[in-house]
C-alpha cells in the first residue's frame, strides 16, 4: 500500500511542477505558444451579453470537430494548412462562421462571441428572457456535446423552483427522486435504484457523508443557492470514481473567469410556515471579480442563510404478527407534535489563476452547516393482551400510556477544499486534484423525560379510518371519540435518558490524468489515463445514560403537572388527535441537573459501547480512456481498475461478564470496471447514443464494522456488522435519443437496465442460547442478483414560435418508469430494491414576458419500500406516493432588480408510511405550506 501511495504522490508531485515551466516568461505570449502544437487552432467562445464563457459549443473545421471546456476553451491539433471555415454552433446562440488561415507550422489563436436569439426580443422581456434563456442554453448544449449520459441543469433555472436545498433541486432532473424528512427533501435516488447507489462530488471530488448508517449523503446540510451547476452522470466513464451504479450528482462551484467583469448577487426573503406560524426567512449574496495582468485572477465568494421554524404533526401505529392467531395486529402508537427550527448557513469561496493559456490553478472551499433543534411533544399507547376477536381494524386491548418530551439538536457540517491544475505542453494535457472533505455530525444534547401511567386501563381502537383511527378508555364518561383522554395524575417518572452522538468522515483525494490527441483507424481523438487515490475515515461514538430512580425525581418536589405549560396549548395534532398540554420548553434546564448529577444517572455500558466504530477505506484507481470520432458517430472506451483496503474496529460486548473486547478486520477487494459509450449525432439536431457501463457499491462502513451491539441481557435483541459483506457489482445498459428543438428545447426517451450481482440486505436470523431459549440476531447479508430497469421521457421547450403574448410560455416536464427485483439471502424469495417507485413525474408550466415570471411545478413519486422484512414480507414499510405542488413568481424592474414570491405544499399533501399494504398505516405526517416574499439583485 505505501507503494501505492508513493507512485500517486510522485505522479502529482511532477504535475505540480508544470507551472515552473514557464514561469521565467510568464508574461511573454511567445513563451505559452512554444509549448503548442503546429498548425493548432486554440480558442475561447464568449457570450455578447455579459462576457459569459460557453461550455459545449461546438466547434468544426476541417472536418475536425471539438467542445468547448468549462472555461469556454478549445484546441484542434494538426490541422491542414490553408484557408478553412471555422463554424461555431450553440443551442439558443446564433450559429458563427468565419474564414481562417491556417500557416504551416504555425498556430492560430481566436475568441469568438456567439449573440443569443432572445437579444431580438423587446428591452423588458430581454431583462426577464435572456437571463433565463441564456441559463437555459449553457445546461443544454453541456448535455448535448457530453459523450456520455449525462443531465445538466443550470443555478439559474433551478432558481426558478422554490428548493431549500441541494436534494429537492435534484428531484427536478430525469430520473432523480427523493426521501424527505419531515417534509424536506433529505436523500437522493437515481432511477430507482438505493439511494447509497449514487455518489456526490463537488467539482469531481468525493463528498464526505455526516451519516453515520449508510453511504447515502444527506444532502438537506447544502444550500441550493451557493452552486454553479448540477451534472447528473448516468453512465459512468473510465475516468470516473467506480463506485456510483445508479449514477454521480457533481455539485459545480462558480468561477469569476467564466464571465466578464463584476458579478454581485444578492437576495433577501422572509415568509412564514402555515402549522405553527413558523419564521420562513433566507438570504444570500454572491461577489465575484477579475483582477490582474490582462484580469487573469478571478476571486469569488457565496454565502447563504436560511432559518425556518417548523411544526409538524405525526401519528404512528406499529404493528406486529400474532403468534397464535396469525392475525396482524396494532401493537404501538406514537402521537407526535414537533416544534424545530432549522437553520443553514453556506459559504463557497474560489480562487483562478489563468498563468497564461497553457497553466491554470484554482483553489476551492466551501463550508455548508445545518442545525436542527427540535422539541418532541409524544404520548405513546402500549397495547397487549388483545381480545380473542380482536383484528387489524378493531379489538380490545390493555393500554399503557407513556407522555413524553424529547430535546435534541442535531449539528451537521460539510466542509471541502479542492485544489487544481491544468498544464499543456504541445499536445499534451495535465490535469491534477489535491482534495480534502470532512464532514460530522454531532447529535447533543439529545434528552428524553418520560412518564408512565400508574394505571393499565382496558381500550377499545377503531382503524376503520386507517389515516385518522380512534382509542377509547372503556369505563370513562369523559372518553372523547378524538384523541386519548388521560388524565395526567395517572402518570408518574419513569425515566430521563440522555444521548449523545457524534459521527466524523473525512477523505483526502489525489488524482493525475494525463491526455493526448490521438489518430487510430481513420479517427480523431484522445488517448487518457490517469492515477487515483481516495484515503477514507470514518468513526461513530455513541454514548448513553438513564436515571430511572424515582426517588431522585420525587427530592425535586415536583409531579408531571407542574412541568406542563397551559401557555403552550394543547397537543392537537391535525385538528384530531388530543393528548394534553405540552410540556414547557425549559424543564431540561430547570429539573435535568439533578438527575444527571445523581449517582443513578448511570452510563448504558451495552448501549454506549457496542454501536461504536472506527474504520478506514482506501481505494486506489488506474484507468485508460480512448476517444474516437468518426464524422457523426463518437466513441468512449476504456477499462478502470480499482484496489479497496479497508479495516474496522468495534467492540463486542459480553452480557455474561459485561466486559468488552476490541475486534479488529482487515480486507482487500479488486474491481475491474469496463465501459463503452457510442454517440451519433443526426443532421437535425438528433443524438442517438448507447453505452455499457460497470461499477460497484461498497457496503455503509457501519455494516462491514465488526461490532455487535445489544442490551445488557442475553434475551436482549443482537445487531452486528458483517466483515464479510460484498460489494454489489453492477452491470448497465443504456439507449437513449435526443432531439434538441429550435430555439432552446429538448425531446428525449431513454431505456435503462441494470443487472446487480450481490445487493445488500439487512437480514434477521435466531441464535440459540446457551441457558436456553434463542435470540433474534439482525445483519447485512448479501443477496444473490438484482435488477432495475426503466424508460425516462423529457420535454423542455419554449415557446417562441407563437405569437405575443403565447409566446412567453414554456414547459419543462419528465417523466420515470422503473422497476427492480432482487433475490433475498437465506432463499427468502424476491423484493423490490428499497428506493425504486415505479412512477415519477415533473411538469413545470412557465411564463417569461413583459418582466414576469412566473412557474407553477408539479412533482409526484409513486410508493416504494423502504425497509424489507424477510421474516415476515407483509410487514415490509412501505414510503406511499405523494404530490406537492409549488409555485414561484417574480418581476423584474429592470435589469438588476426582480421581486419574487415562492409557495411550496400549495395542496398541503401528507407523507405517508405502510407495512405491507395501505390500511395499515405505519405513519401519517403533515407539515403544512410554507410562503415566502424577497427582493432579487443582480449585476
């Protein structure tokens, strides 16, 4: 392994030394043409507008055809000397032409400035169209000149959805779709597949995850206005990380060099929460500028700031298998009122040194920081011994009532810093990363009173109505038919938990790639390779303590009554669900001390110990890429091969002894990852492309750990890692067409398949016991094969073509089919891959004219499991569909000042969880519509 590491640092090492190449002339323009190529034609394409650099315009002249970079740079080596037309086409652009000269052994050097087609329109809807358009068009023509699969959506247009965060920007792509929490978008999934199936990277390198259960990266911590750009790739290439079956989401920063000029945003909101009336409040602002010799420097900076007062209401019903009757049967009922407020902050900054046309740097770091205090109002209803008769919809049963309050505040953060390079010396490219990202997340404090009713009273339960059931207290003439009447001097102190986690991931990443114009079988191309290596930690400390004597309780001279507050209201969830006052907001300061100070507060040694873990993943990559062009028809081909070691450490504890041990593992695994990407492009605007991809899913770090956690009694329930757990290895198809409409439009359909070797479950088995008995053992175990495949449609379109005033109207609109099988561990048959709805749908109407603009978006996803049960697949949970439906609106004084209006949940649509079918309601949530108001500046 150190090896390894050497051979990377010395490949970068050499790269970083590039620039001293021509630094003793570094102002002289000769020196940078030494270093090129004969008969080369090197450019740039700029906008007329504001001096906004073009990337994927295409570029063709002597037969030879080239795109443009990020920067809005190309080069087309050894062309034939003489007298050439140089066209330059961009999707909502005027095409360019223009004759050159091209001299034997010589170089010919160009900037070219492509005018938009919305110039044409009158002066106010240009100050509306064309910024619109113009985003528009850059995220298209990406898209259309990428050799792989590839969506591109602009900053700009997924400014016009009221999003919050990076996650429900994302769910506007095709084939994207995501898991909320409490309403806000949180994971992302891509065409069905689990959300741990799909990577996130911030200018191509990895992001690191808060989380400390699963690969997936919650993406709520991210702000939705501090970005460039969002590229989801659906087909990997060979200079890819491997490691995204499903596919990779890179957030793009903004650069001060990729427009002329100052750039100055800046937006102030605030607006309001429908359930409690909570604070909607946001602001940002963003500062660029280019400064130096020949303004080769660029520095910009972003920042962001949102605060939201959320209430949520929540009611949840478990329910379990009766061993004697068969019958299913509710078991638990938690009635939940959140109060939070949610507050994120995020900061980009970059720095770019173009040294001259042959070297650049660029420096990156942003810091994005999500804070989640929340207070959890909760009456929880026990229920055992169900009468004999007693079904899923109604019965009797003993009741056990606990009202709680829970105060916990979550801190997450994600910081990153990118450092890159691009040299060319004649017709080779250089290009290197230096990465580091870490992220944590800290839940403390995490403190839970809760109170136990003094009496077990015989109820009666009605899930007749399986959104909004009923309980009743048999014996009680005051027993209201909405919400449980208890009386709180039933109730006496059970116990005060207190918790505290903290999870830290961190990354550095180092990769050097190497490029070449190449001729083979009558093509023109480019020969690359490249090293990688990816260094990765990760490590979760669970600590947990419990006072549970009620004779520390009763010393503070207090009952449960004295700690509720008529001031606050009363619990009242959706109107329906009664269960008391609330409990004040300040008992943990008031009444928490001496109980966490008592010598019962005593430390949950199983608890606290065996969740533990420390490990490490190190992934070193080599790969080759080969790229033809052949006129209309591209190829991408290669091969990737990468090198996992990984190591863990966790405790297992021993509930004989209660002593603890350290257990350790080491592994090393090998993947070998081919691809091959074909693109036609038609005479008429059409692309038709097809690829074969690989790549692999690493099992979450918790489930490889080698820890084992449960109570401190043997009977206690066991979960433990799995050190042996596979990699799932995926094997994927793609066909897809393309028909990018005039002006500024886009038709598509695609077909995708991908055939999963090894998916990754989490499995429940029994052990025996050695006094007798067994106990039920929880752990990833690795299925045999799965399979996801699907079709995505899109259409996006302006309607220029109609007469005033139709023609300010615009459609974006995709829709996903998908569906996934997989074989169980243990031959317990076949499931749905967790993730995968069968249905997603956006459709967005728009309206840019005479200042306004205006958008009313539409998005629905169909139900999809979310946790199998292979003991028992009727109690598998079950995320149901849901549709919001949202609207933004604005109107723009001039051409730097825009007032808008956002409304999300206009329908104020619930989220709803199942086991097994719909009439068995697992969770019903609602958190209501949320309005906001600002003021928009831009220069």
């Amino acid at each position: 392994m150190k090896l390894e590491h050497t051979a990377i640092a010395l490949a970068i090492a050499s790269v970083l030394t590039l620039p001293g190449i021509a630094r003793a002339d570094i102002s002289a323009h000769a020196s940078a043409e030494a270093l090129a190529a004969d008969n080369a034609l090197i450019g740039q394409v700029k906008e007329s507008g504001r001096g906004v650099s073009l990337e994927g315009a295409i570029i063709s002249i002597a037969g030879r055809q080239a795109h443009t970079d990020a920067s809005g740079h190309f080069r087309l080596y050894n062309l034939p000397a003489g007298n050439h037309t140089l066209r330059v086409d961009f999707l909502g652009y005027q095409s360019y032409l223009a004759q050159l000269h091209i001299e034997e052994n010589g170089n010919h050097e160009t900037v070219i400035v492509l005018h938009s087609n919305a110039q044409n329109a009158d002066h106010l809807d240009a100050v509306v169209v064309r910024g619109q358009r113009d985003a528009q068009a850059l995220a298209l023509n990406q898209q259309r000149s990428s050799g792989n699969l590839v969506n591109v959506v602009s900053s700009d247009l997924l400014g016009q959805f009221p999003d919050n965060n990076i996650a429900e920007s994302t769910q506007r792509i095709p084939g994207v779709s995501i898991e909320r929490d409490q309403g806000e978008g949180r994971y992302v999934s891509v065409r069905g597949a689990p959300k741990e199936f799909t990577t996130v990277t911030i200018d191509g390198a990895q992001l690191a995850n808060p989380n400390a259960g699963s690969r997936g990266v919650e993406l709520d911590t991210i702000p939705s206005d501090v970005i460039s750009s969002l590229e989801v790739t659906k087909a990997l290439t060979p200079d890819m990380d491997g490691d995204a079956i499903a596919g990779n989401i890179n957030i793009r920063t903004q650069s001060a060099l990729d427009r002329d000029g100052i750039t100055l945003r800046a937006s102030l909101a605030a607006g309001q929460y429908q359930l409690g009336n909570g604070d909607n409040q946001r602001a940002s602002a963003s500062f660029g500028h280019r400064f130096g010799h020949n303004n080769n420097f660029g520095a910009l900076i972003s920042a962001s700031w949102s605060k939201q007062g959320r209430f949520t209401d929540n009611v949840e019903t478990v329910y379990f298998r009766d061993k004697s009757s068969g019958r299913i049967l509710p078991e638990e009922v938690q009635i939940k009122d959140y109060e939070g407020t949610r507050t994120r902050t995020g900061i980009n900054g970059r720095l770019d040194w173009r040294i001259n046309q042959n070297h650049k740097l660029s420096l990156t770091a942003s810091h994005a920081h999500f804070k989640d205090h929340e207070f959890r109002d909760s009456l929880v209803i026990g229920m055992d011994r169900h009468n004999s008769d007693a079904t899923q919809n109604q019965g009797e049963v003993r009741a056990t009532f606990n009202k709680e309050l829970r105060e916990r505040t979550y801190n997450k953060s994600i910081k990153t810093f990118n450092l890159n390079g691009e040299h060319w010396l004649g017709e080779w490219r250089a290009n290197w990363q230096a990465s580091r990202s870490v992220a944590e997340k800290i839940a403390s404090p995490r403190r839970q009173y809760i109170f136990r009713s003094s009496v077990r009273p015989q109820m009666d339960y009605d899930y007749s109505n399986h959104d909004f059931p009923q309980w009743r207290i048999l014996g009680r003439a005051d027993a209201p038919t909405t919400g449980v009447n208890v009386p709180e001097q039933w109730f006496a102190f059970r116990r005060l938990n207190d918790r505290h986690e903290h999870s830290r991931e961190s990354e550095t990443g180092l990769r050097v790639d190497f490029t070449r114009a190449h001729e083979w079988f009558g093509s023109h191309g480019d020969i690359q390779f490249g090293l990688r290596a990816r260094l990765r930690d990760k490590s979760f400390d669970d600590e947990r303590y419990r006072n549970a004597n009620a004779t520390d309780f009763d010393a503070l001279g207090i009952s449960m009554s004295d700690m509720l507050c008529s001031n606050l209201g009363l619990s009242n969830n959706f109107d329906y669900f009664l269960i008391g006052r609330r409990f004040c907001r300040d008992i943990f300061q008031r009444h928490a001390p001496p109980l966490t100070q008592s010598s019962q507060h005593r430390r949950l040694l199983a608890e606290s110990l065996t969740g533990d873990y420390r490990a490490s993943e190190d992934v070193h990559a080599a790969y080759l890429r080969l790229d033809a062009t052949w006129d209309r028809l591209s190829m991408i081909a290669g091969l990737r091969h990468e090198i996992t070691h990984s190591a863990g450490e966790a405790v297992v504890f021993n509930t004989d002894t209660l002593e603890s041990s350290p257990r350790q593992i080491k592994h090393t695994s090998r993947h070998f990852l081919p691809s091959l990407h074909l693109r036609y492009e038609f005479a008429d605007n059409s692309i038709l492309r097809a690829a074969y991809s690989t790549g692999i899913n690493r099992p979450d770090f918790r489930h490889t750990a080698p820890y084992r956690a449960s109570g401190e009694l043997p009977s206690d329930p066991i979960s433990e890692g799995n050190p042996s757990a596979k990699a799932a290895y995926a094997h994927n198809l793609d066909v897809s067409f393309e028909h990018y409409l005039q002006p500024l439009g886009l038709l598509s359909a695609g077909l995708f398949y991908k055939r999963i070797h090894h998916p990754l479950f989490v499995a429940n088995s029994t052990e025996n016991l050695p006094g007798g008995g067994m106990v039920r053992i929880t752990r990833p175990e690795n299925g045999s094969n799965g399979r996801v495949h699907g079709l995505e449609l899109a259409w996006q379109q302006n309607f220029d073509q109609l007469p005033a005033p139709w023609n300010g109207f615009g459609i974006y609109g995709n829709y996903t089919w998908s569906k996934s099988s997989a074989e169980l561990p243990f031959d317990g048959g076949k499931t749905e891959l967790p993730g995968t709805s069968r249905h997603n749908y956006n459709l967005a109407l728009s309206y840019e004219k005479y200042g306004i603009n205006a958008r009313l978006s539409w998005n629905r996803r169909s139900q999809y499991i979310q946790e199998f049960n292979i003991q028992d697949p009727d109690l598998t949970v079950y995320w149901g569909g849901r549709s919001s439906l949202d609207f933004s609106a604005g109107y723009a004084f001039n051409k730097h000042l825009r007032l808008f209006v956002e409304a999300n949940n206009i329908t104020s649509s619930r989220q709803v969880r199942f086991q097994g079918e719909r009439s068995r309601v697992l969770e019903l949530e609602d958190f209501g519509r949320s309005y906001l108001f600002g003021l928009r500046y831009e220069y």
